[in-house]
C-alpha cells in the first residue's frame, strides 16, 4: 500500500490531505469548546445546527464542482480552496455570536466542498494505473481513520499547555501547508472519459447540470449503491451522536474536564482505525456484503448501551462505558466505510466510477444533514435521551432497509448486445465485435446502459 507514495506528486497530494485533516481535526475539537462557551448546555444545538450547515454546502456545492472542476486551472482551484480555508480559520477565535459561527462555518465547508472533489478528481490522473489507484484509495481510508485518532490527542495535549482558542491556528496552519504542497506537486492534465451514463440531448437541463446529476442516476439505479445510500444512514446516526453530542456527554452529564472532550472522541477513532488496519484480510475471505452489514446492525446494540449511560443517574463506570461505545460506533462505522470504495467499483462500469464516487460524497453527506439536526436538536431540546433513541431507530431501520436492498446472491452473467456505444467506450472492454454492435456478458446492470437488469 505505501509503495505509491514512491510518487513523486502523489506523495505531496498525500502530505498535504494529511495535514489539512489535522487541522480540521483540531478545528473539530475547539468548536465544541467554542460551542460550550457559548451555548452551555444547548452546545449540542449549535453544532447540530453548524454541521448542518456544513452538510448543505458539500450537498448543493459539491456537485457543481465536480462538474465542471476539469474545466478550470486544477492548481489554482485547490490552493485557492485552501487559502480561504485558512482565512475563515482565522477568523473562528474572535467569534463571540452563534450566528457568526453558522456564517463562518459555511464559508469554510464551502471552499472544502470545493477542493475534495476537485482533489479527488486529481488522483486517478497522478496514478492511472488501476492498482495503484486502489492502494491510494485504501491509503486516504487509514488517513482518515489515523487523523481520527491523532487529533484528539494532539488537541488534548495542547488544551494542557494553551485555551481552545489558539488551536484554531493549528488548522491555519493545516491549510496553508497543504495549499504549500499543493502547489509544488506536478499535476497532469484531465483525462478524457465517455460518461457511462447518457443524458439525452433533448432534455433542457444543460451539459453541467447533466453532468453534476448523471453520477447520482447511476447510484440510485443499481441495488447493491441504493443499499450503501441505506448503510451511509446507519453510520451517519451514529456518527452524528459522537460528533454533537460528545461535548455535552463528557462535560453535562458526567462532569469531566474539557482535556476528555477529546479523549473521548479520540476512543471513536481508535475504533475505527483498529478495524480498518484488520478488515483487508478478513474482506480476503468473508464478502463485502457480510461486514457492511454486520457493522450497520452492530450499530444498534451500542445504542442501547449508550441509553443506559444516558438514563443513568450516576456512577464511575459511565465514563468508561461511554469510551466502550465510542470505539464500538468507531469499529461499526469503520466495518462499512472501509470495503465502500470496493462496492463502488465492482458496481459500477468502469466509465461511471469517477461519478458514482462524486454521487457517493454528496448522496452520503444528505444523511449527515438529516442526522446532525436530529442528534443536536433533539438532545438540547426533549435531552440526550430522545436523541439516543430517535437516532437508534434510524440506525435500525436503515440497516434493515439495506439488508432488504441488496441481494444475497449475485445474479449470473447475461450475455447482450450494444448498438449504440463507439469503439473505445469503456463499457465495451471486454466486448466482440457483432454486425452494428457489441456483444459480451456481465451480470445485470441497471446503469442507463442497459435497458433491463
């Protein structure tokens, strides 16, 4: 896996996500505390109604993006993004209002929503060959998992030394080092690719707005992509629950320190990197199916724990139950994010890969808009008991839902014709010429290539 970073230009795209999700991890951390000094105990609404607002810029904006982020100077786009991300960093220590953090938080997650798909779309191009690709996709998974982890800690030792105010300056500085790195990496042209999903030149919705949606058809065409949209539910209830509510948990209901704040959250990403550093070899012998499943479904029995923590009037072993059911929801999570690049893939054709991974940021970032309400809301309003178990039935359901939606059995390969594809069309790989057409065999795909499956 780390044999990819012997790129030259990857390695620097590399360094510099890294160091723009540390300071977005820290970040992470002094808007809780920020969000405490400001709120109290309705802590839990502000952010619920930040992270919102964050999940309304990467839905409308993201899209749009990735559409047309191939059309303008790749280089200038990501440093820009970056740029004003460290601006409007700078700006969150002097906020004394909550309605300037929802002004500044948008403006943030706006130009965030901005460089991941256009950064996204930079890597299959830096690394074209297919192998490679995939190690750097399973690279960016234990990025995400290792930040996850590292963050809070970090956070938690500088709380020690300095106010949650100056940590803001550490994702300053995240973003200026990677707009750094950025720049000095060697960044090829686009590649050129014939969209897998045809949009009708009849329909008086433009090539942009055609591109932004074909990836998002192509999602909700095909079973086993409508049952992750089910899954990325599940794991945004719970997730939704940690990141709202683990400021009032720690200091409201059991009274700890702010140095836990972080700690807590830092038992979230140990579980999730723990699973993500084993699950390559279970995913050797058990099917993706199984361990996407089974992590949604572990999710609801941690509710349940996570209630009697929240019903409970006191005692010492909360604290400790409470680190248990975050590194729980860490592992779950992680059992159905990490094999969700694999999914897209194998259901995806080859041609429709770039746009049912742009579908799948923005389709999965929908269910953190619907949850991050529900869990800050609810629990600053009817208590965290409500949001416990609003969130667990949205859990359950959504894991039940994707059990329902995606087949046990892959059907078996139907062989067809396609007249009306050109030469070269990726679909057609593995395609014979036949009279006008092309003939081959898949399984059924109901991608907009294919009338029936």
């Amino acid at each position: 896996m780390l044999a990819v970073l012997r790129n030259r230009a990857y390695r620097r795209l590399f360094t510099a996500q890294v160091v723009a999700l540390t300071g977005t991890g820290l970040a992470t951390v002094a808007l809780a505390l920020l969000a405490y000094d400001l709120a109290g105990a309705g802590a839990g609404s502000v952010l619920g109604t930040a992270l919102a607002v964050k999940m309304v810029a990467y839905v409308a904006i993201a899209p749009a993006v990735g559409a047309v982020a191939d059309r303008l100077p790749r280089r200038a786009l990501l440093v820009g993004a970056d740029l004003v991300r460290a601006g409007v960093a700078l700006l969150l220590p002097f906020v004394d209002q909550v309605w300037q953090v929802y002004v500044l938080i948008f403006l943030l997650q706006a130009a965030s929503a901005t460089f991941t798909p256009a950064f996204q779309a930079v890597i299959p191009d830096v690394l074209p060959a297919e192998r490679d690709y995939t190690r750097a996709l399973s690279l960016s998974r234990l990025a995400y998992d290792l930040e996850s982890l590292f963050s809070p800690a970090l956070a938690a030792a500088l709380l020690s030394l300095i106010t949650y105010n100056w940590l803001f300056l550490g994702t300053v500085a995240g973003f200026l080092a990677s707009a750094a790195l950025v720049a000095s990496a060697a960044l090829p042209k686009p590649g050129v690719q014939t969209p897998a999903v045809p949009v009708p030149t009849s329909l008086p919705t433009g090539r942009v707005r055609a591109r932004a949606t074909a990836g998002a058809r192509l999602f909700l065409a095909v079973p086993q992509l409508r049952a992750l949209l089910a899954l990325d539910l599940a794991v945004a209830a719970a997730g939704a629950m940690v990141t709202v509510n683990t400021v009032v948990y720690v200091r409201d209901q059991l009274g700890r320190s702010t140095g836990d704040v972080p700690l807590a959250l830092g038992s979230f990403g140990a579980g999730s990197m723990v699973v993500a550093l084993f699950l390559p070899r279970v995913l050797d012998r058990v099917p993706d199916r199984v361990v996407m499943l089974r992590g949604a479904m572990l999710l609801t029995p941690v509710f349940v724990v996570l209630g009697a923590v929240t019903a409970a009037g006191g005692g010492g072993w909360r604290w400790p139950t409470l680190l248990a059911a975050w590194a729980a929801f860490g592992a779950a999570c992680s059992m159905v994010l990490t094999p969700t690049g694999r999914l897209i893939r194998r259901a995806a054709p080859a041609g429709a890969r770039t746009s049912a991974f742009a579908a799948q940021f923005s389709l999965s970032h929908s269910c953190w808009l619907l949850t991050y309400p529900l869990a800050g809301w609810l629990g600053a309003t009817a208590g965290l008991g409500s949001a416990v178990l609003v969130l667990g039935a949205v859990a359950l359901a959504a894991s039940a839902l994707a059990v329902r939606l995606w087949p046990a059995r892959k059907p078996a390969p139907v062989e067809h014709e396609h007249a009306g594809l050109p030469a070269g069309h990726p679909h057609l790989v593995d395609a014979r010429r036949v009279g006008g057409g092309w003939r081959h065999s898949h399984r059924p795909l109901p991608d907009g290539l294919h009338a029936h499956g």
